[in-house]
C-alpha cells in the first residue's frame, strides 16, 4: 500500500537539507525523483542515490509516468 508522507516540488532534486532532514523526519523509506532526462541517465540515477542515506531507495519516474 503506498503511503505518501511528504511531497516536495525542487528543481535541485536529492540535496542536503532532504536528505538529511526530510527524509529522517518523515521515516521515508523511499525517494521518488520525476525528471525526464534523469529518468533516462543511469549515470545521473547512480549519483542521485548515492545522495541518499543508506537504507533508502530511489525511484525515477518521467512526468508522463507520475501523472498516471
């Protein structure tokens, strides 16, 4: 069952301030990034998790994706 605890529009993605005290605060267990030209860059995905606190996953979705 998806659970959403918190949602927030930034154009910088995965920074510090949510990875060090969104995601901790919220007890998230998961990152969802929307962003076309992420989506298609492993590169670009391979950064954006090593942003991420150990333990929490990341998913990349396009915009037409996340609209469905």
């Amino acid at each position: 069952m998806v659970n959403i605890v918190h949602c927030r529009v930034d154009n910088r993605l995965i920074h510090g301030q949510v990875a060090t005290a969104w995601l901790p605060h919220t007890n998230a267990n998961l990152c969802l990034v929307v962003n076309d030209s992420i989506v298609v860059n492993d590169d670009k995905k391979f950064l954006l998790q090593m942003a991420l606190p150990e333990g929490i996953q990341l998913r990349c979705f396009s915009v037409e994706k996340s609209l469905r």
